[in-house]
C-alpha cells in the first residue's frame, strides 16, 4: 500500500503555469519554482511542473517584472495564469 502511495503521489500533480505581462502578451524566460522543482516559460509564455499534492508557494520571476508569491494547495492536476507587472 505505501508503494502505490508513494508511486501516486509521485504522478500527481501536473501543474501548468501560463505567464503574462501586464498588457497580457505571453512571458518567455520567466522562471518557476515551486517544491523544489524549476521550469522557464516558452515562447508562448507556459511552463509545466510536476508538483506532490499539498500546500505549495509558487515563485515567478522574470528580469525587469515585479515577482509574484502565490500559495497554492494541489490535489490534482491544476493551471495557474500569472501576470507579472
């Protein structure tokens, strides 16, 4: 049972972030931590990690944007839209 707990929680959760700026174009280059893990925005300004279920901060910086902090509480699958200003 502690096997398949820990095979389960190791598939969950994909968590997709898009990233914005301020007049709502798409952000490449920024980067997201959350849990441990990293990604960077693509050219359409998404980024993808997978994240263990639980009460995360996320962190999206990105070179002359202000940073934004969310808390997020994964269960399952999730996406998150962030606009940096």
């Amino acid at each position: 049972m502690a096997a398949l707990l820990a095979f389960w929680m190791w598939q969950c959760c994909q968590v997709r972030i898009e990233v914005h700026g301020p007049a709502g174009q798409p952000l490449s280059g920024a980067r997201i931590e959350a849990a441990g893990n990293q990604a960077e925005s693509s050219e359409t300004g998404v980024a993808e990690l997978r994240i263990v279920p639980g009460v995360h901060q996320v962190v999206v910086t990105r070179e002359g944007y202000t940073p934004q902090r969310l808390q997020i509480a994964i269960t399952s699958d999730a996406a998150l839209d962030v606009t940096l200003v």
